[in-house]
C-alpha cells in the first residue's frame, strides 16, 4: 500500500505509521485480527484489538477505492474522453465521494433533456449564454440559428441551453464539495403524519410533527424516524438552506448580471439545483444519517453480544436443565460436565396436570443419580411457577441445589437448527432447546455461538440495519471472544472452532472429523495432520487452542508454539521441569525478561508468556454468581411503584436499559434514570447479563410497561 495511503490512515486514526504499515503487511499476508493483536504485538507497537480492526477497515477502504478507480478509468477511458489530467486527478483523489463526483459527468446514465438538449445541436448556445459576452442584441437573434424542427422556437432552444447548464451545475465536482457540507451541516428534519394516519393514535405520534437538525438527531431516532416513514405512518423530509446555496451557484457562475441571458443563467441555477442538485444531495444526506445510525445501533448490538458470550460460565458441572411449560409439562435434561445430554424426560407439576409429587420423585431421582448440584430454569412461560416449584422441591428434599434462571432467547431457534439437527437428529425439537439452555448455563460462549446473533433478542431496530455490515460486526464479535477465551481442541463443536482464528467453517469440519476418526487430540503440532491445515493456518490457530493434560502442558496454555524454544531456555535457566514452573506465579515472577529479549521475541511477547506460565490458560470471564429473583413477585401485579428489587440486565440500547425482573416483562431504565450525572452511553456503567438492583417508578399493566431506575438504589434495601 502506498505510503501516503499509510500516512493518511495514520493521521485519521492517531497511531503511529510504522504500526500502520505493519498492520497493513501483516493483513496482507494473511493473518487475523486476533492473531497479530496477541502474537504480534512488537510489530504493531501494542496496538489493541480495536484499533487494528480500525487499520482493517480502512486498508479495505482503500482497496475498494482502487478497485472503483480502475472501473471508472476504463469507462472514461472506452467513451474517448480520458485525458492525463484527468487521470492524474483521479489518481490523487483519496475519498470514494470526490471520487465519483468527478466521474458524474462520464458516468452513462438514461437520457436526461440537458442530453436531448446536446443531440439537438444547443450545446454551442448553452456555452455562450455562460460565457455572459453579450451585453447587447437581441436573443432572438442569436438562437434563430439553433431552431430547427427539433426545436421549435426560440423559447424551446433557450430552455435546452438552459439545461444544459443545469447539468453543468450538477455535474460540477468543485460545486458540491463546497455545498455538501452546508447542507449536512444546516439542513434540518422534519417530519408529517401520513394521510393515512391523520388523527389517529401510534407510537410515532411524537414525530406527527416534527424538526430538528439533521446533525443533530440521535442515531436511535433517525432509525425510528425511517421506520415509521417505511411503516407508511409519517413522512419524513429535508429543509435546507436553499436560498444560501443558490446565492453561493449565482456567486460562481453568474459573472456579468448585464448579459441580455442574465434571467436565463440565474433560472439555469434554480434548476441545477433544485431539480438535480438537491434531490441528490439530500439522497446523500439521508445516506449519511442512516449509515452513521446503523453504525451506531450495530454497535451496541455488537457490545451487548459480548458481553452476553463472556458472561460468566458455571463450568464443568453436571447441570439437569429445565424448559417450563403448563400444559405441555416441564421437559428436563441431564447435561454432563462435558456438556454430553444424558438423559430427558417430561414431567407434569404444574397446572392444569399439577402431578407435583410424581415429579418431585423424578427430580430427587436425578439429582442422587447423577451428583447434580445445579438446575438452569428457561425463563419462558412458567419459568416462575417453576421456580416455586423447585423451591418446594428443596424444602421438603432438603437439597443444596443452585437454581438459575437462563435467558432462553434463540433456543426454539437453535432447536430446529441444522446443527442441532445433526448432533440430535432422533430428539424432539423441545428437548433440544431443553439441553440449550443446560449448556448456555455451564457454558454461555461455547453454546451461543451456534446461534445466530439476531435470534437472541439483543439487537437496536436490528431488521432495520445493514443487514451485511451487521452480520460482519458480530461475526468479528463473537471471533474476538472465542479467542479472548480460547478454544479447548478436544472438545469444541464445529461452531466454536469455525470462530478460531485461521479456522473457517471447513476446517472446522476437517478436525471434528479428524477427531471422530481418530480420538482426542494429544499435542498441538498433530493439527498439521488435519486435512487441508496447513502451516498458515496451524500459525494463525494454534495459540488459541488448548489441550488439556496432553503430552506438553504448554498446550493447554495460550503460549504460542513459536514461543516454545524461549520457555525451553528459560527452564533450562531455572533448572526445573515445566511442571515446576507452570502455575508457578512466585516462580515466573523472578525470570528477568530481558534476559530473553532478541530481535523476534521482544518485550511484549516476553511479559505474556511470563502471565501465561504464572497462569496457564486462564479465563478472563468473571466467576458465575446466580441471580435471585424474589419469590413473591413473579407477575408484573406483583409490582408496586417504590420497589427495590433485583433483576438481570438483558439489553442495552441508546435510550435506556432493559432489565429481566422474573414478571414475564422486562423493565425500562430509561437514560435518565441510570444517574444523577449525564450518561452520554449506556455501556460505560452496565452490561448485559450484569445483576442489578432497581426501584420500581412507574407500572403500566394495561401497555406492559415497568419503569425502573438506578438513581439511589445502593442506599435502600431489597423490598
């Protein structure tokens, strides 16, 4: 890439342009973003995940901006029209929009009357008349020659210069660099209510009538603001400063206001702008508001994904998992401590079976058979019921259990899935979903990822959204933390291991295959034996693989084996075997790194390996702590304004936080109430999954609405 290109991206995104360019001649070789985050780190200068993500939008920015240019040459270049200024122009551009601004005038396009106009000989007329030579004579005289039987008259040839000139106008590339700002920065909103909709009530009544600053609009308004109008409920529209931007077009092409075709330039502008110009501005300007919108609303659905697959794992426990249901019965599941489904069954507690004690007996059996400790209750319909009836269960067995409820969300989605298809293709889709939610409790990363992202209910006006940006945005979501956490070799699904880096879906395949076909895996290197694994991506993979108590315990860590020389060294130093040292803090803690600094491991690479051998595989995610809803309140009746109670943070949009209070409907922290200070995001004081305590402000039964708030809360107790 060229240096310029480097600089540029250096200067927009404040880093260093030696990082830049090694970013960029890493992306080009092949690696992945996590990989050159982790393992690359002295030729990035420590750059963090983010910010190479931002080097890789921008490097392909730039291609596609190469790409663009060699089409456009080519067109220009086949209508005879190509000329070296011109193509030094376009080789100098360094911005998609000055780009095809100075293409406009070449671009093929269907018939427009500035072209009409051409084809009938008025080009020569359109020139003069904006040359404003002619201060005297009369018109007449001067466009008699250009009337044929194409055109008429005079006045049919003095309006085909003029639209001729109009299109100059639009055309001009200089024009709109100086008009495009003034109009995304003055021009304003405003909105109307359909015809339709006329003295009716919606929930866009605020936006019947409405202005406001273009710039100014929040992104999840503008969102609002599109759906509604795509609803057919409002129309929404641009005001802009038209008399400042024609007065600016007069100012540049109206030279001699005594031309005798003075009224017919300053038309010429009006139409320029008003029938062209304009309308393809304003296209851009709501281009613009929707795509920094859907940036915004793809972002906070991107961060809500993480935190709900990092959320604290229970770990390998045996789990008996519970899908509550009325009628049709409680499906259950045994899950073991591999995640592995044991057994199944339905039972009938609840109404209108209510074979309470049958059930319990079932339960006890269970739990005594297969050392469970934990149940995970879906929080779907009758999850609350369920939970009273679990609590009898304890008092009366007297059994120190842990019962959780898990957020369900995509299971009924994952449960007609190819992929759990394939794994149970003799099961019922309900106990699928059942052993869904068994597994999401022990391990929320390894079981989520076989969903898609938009089933789980956590997305900003999500339909609404670039759909392919979206689907990007998650995907590198959930890459970042499959190998934030690593990947267990051994015993991931073709899910998770499609997520590492250097994997893919069909190398995902090639090792769950390999592995059928010849047992667990003993030692990184023998990945090299996989199908179609070859030393790239063996290097881009292996540091975010882990196998435990293989043959070299520096596999189960997240050491990359080109870093395995340096720990050989370093134990060769201390005089002890690598299970002296591994898990060793107050060991690895006295080896001096500078020791074993040289020109491919640097310092960087060093203080990781050090934390690596002090704690080897370690997890970042936070230790599992159950939430515990009140047992009296399972119903949003149950609720009084002035509550303090607890509750499970499921979504976070711009506006507010949405918080699970085991009613069957979740509750409103609007903005304003997550603090007496301004909150200018959500995300920077809570998570998804984060437990919180909440007092209860205002109760809606009739709309299913729970106002809630955070103002005040650590002073009062639970109610």
């Amino acid at each position: 890439m060229e240096r310029r290109i480097t600089s540029l991206i250096s200067t927009q995104l404040s880093i260093p342009v030696e990082s830049v360019e090694n970013t960029v001649r890493l992306l080009e070789e092949g690696a992945t973003v996590p990989f050159i985050t982790r393992y690359r780190k002295e030729m990035t200068r420590n750059l963090d995940e983010a910010c190479i993500r931002a080097v890789k939008e921008k490097h392909q920015y730039f291609i596609e901006l190469a790409e663009r240019k060699n089409t456009i040459l080519k067109s220009i270049e086949s209508q005879g029209k190509l000329t070296d200024s011109l193509k030094k122009e376009i080789d100098s551009v360094l911005s998609k929009t000055e780009l095809e601004d100075i293409y406009l005038p070449y671009k093929p396009s269907r018939k427009t009357r500035g072209m009409k106009a051409r084809e009938n000989g008025l080009l020569p007329l359109a020139e003069r008349i904006i040359s404003q030579k002619d201060n005297t004579g009369e018109r007449n005289t001067i466009v008699k020659p250009f009337i044929t039987e194409s055109v008429p008259d005079a006045d049919a040839a003095l309006q085909g210069a003029q639209d001729i000139i109009a299109e100059f106008i639009n055309t001009d590339a200089e024009l709109r660099k100086i008009i495009r700002p003034i109009l995304f920065a003055e021009s304003e909103i405003k909105t109307a209510v359909s015809k339709e909709w006329a003295g009716k009530t919606s929930k866009y009544e605020m936006y019947y009538e409405y202005r406001e600053l273009a710039k100014k609009v929040p992104s999840h308004r503008m969102l609002a603001l599109f759906r509604g109008e795509t609803e057919g409920i409002i129309k929404v529209g641009l005001s802009s400063p038209t008399e400042k931007i024609i007065n600016l077009i007069e100012k540049k092409y109206i030279r001699n206001t005594g031309s005798i075709f003075y009224k017919n330039i300053k038309d010429a502008v009006a139409d320029g702008f008003n029938r062209l110009l304009l309308p393809s501005l304003t296209t851009e300007v709501f281009n613009e508001l929707k795509e920094k919108a859907d940036n915004f609303a793809i972002e906070v659905f991107a961060k809500n994904l993480e935190h709900i697959l990092l959320a604290p794992p229970l770990g390998p426990h045996p789990v008996l998992a519970f899908d509550p249901g009325f009628r049709t019965g409680i499906k259950i599941a045994v899950i073991d401590a591999t995640a592995k489904l044991i057994f199944h069954d339905t039972v009938y507690p609840l109404p209108p079976h209510n074979k309470k004690r049958e059930a319990f007996e079932k339960i006890n059996e269970l739990l005594s058979a297969y050392d469970i400790s934990y149940i995970a209750v879906g929080n779907g319909t009758a999850s609350r019921e369920t939970e009273a009836f679990l609590n009898e269960f304890r008092e009366e067995y007297k059994k120190e259990i842990v019962c959780v409820v898990v957020n369900e969300a995509g299971a009924s989605v994952f449960s007609v899935s190819d992929c759990a298809r394939e794994e149970f293709p003799d099961l019922d889709a309900t106990v699928r979903g059942t052993v869904s939610i068994g597994r999401r409790f022990q391990d929320p990363l390894a079981e989520l990822v076989k969903i898609d992202p938009k089933s789980l209910g956590i997305g900003q006006y999500q339909h609404d959204v670039n759909q392919t940006l979206l689907k990007q945005k998650l995907d590198e979501s959930v890459e970042h933390c499959v190998n934030l956490v690593g990947v267990d070799l051994n015993t991931a699904s073709h899910s998770l291991l499609s997520y590492t880096s250097g994997i893919g879906s069909q190398l995902a395949k090639n090792i769950v295959a390999y592995r059928d076909a010849n047992g667990l895996f003993s030692q990184r290197k023998e990945l090299l034996k996989v199908p179609k694994l070859g030393k790239k991506a063996y290097q881009q993979a292996a540091g975010f693989l882990r196998i435990r108590n293989g043959k070299n315990p520096l596999d189960a860590s997240a050491i990359h084996p080109e870093s395995y020389d340096v720990v050989t060294r370093i134990l060769s130093d201390l005089k002890c075997g690598i299970g002296d040292l591994m898990g060793n803090e107050k060991l690895s803690s006295t080896i001096n790194i500078e020791s074993y600094v040289t020109d491919t491991v640097g310092r960087e690479t060093l203080r990781d390996i050090l934390k690596e051998l002090g704690k080897p595989g370690r997890d970042p995610r936070d230790t599992f702590a159950a939430t515990v809803f009140d047992e009296r309140i399972r119903d949003v009746a149950d609720l009084k304004e002035g509550m303090v109670v607890m509750g499970v943070v499921t979504n976070i949009a711009h506006f507010g936080v949405f918080v699970d209070l085991g009613v069957h409907q979740d509750g409103l922290i609007h903005i304003s109430n997550l603090a007496h200070s301004y909150v200018a995001d959500p995300c920077e004081l809570v998570k998804v999954g984060q437990n919180v305590k909440v007092k209860v402000i205002s109760i809606d039964i009739e709309r299913k609405r729970i106002g809630l708030s955070l103002k005040d809360v650590d002073t009062i107790p639970v109610s």
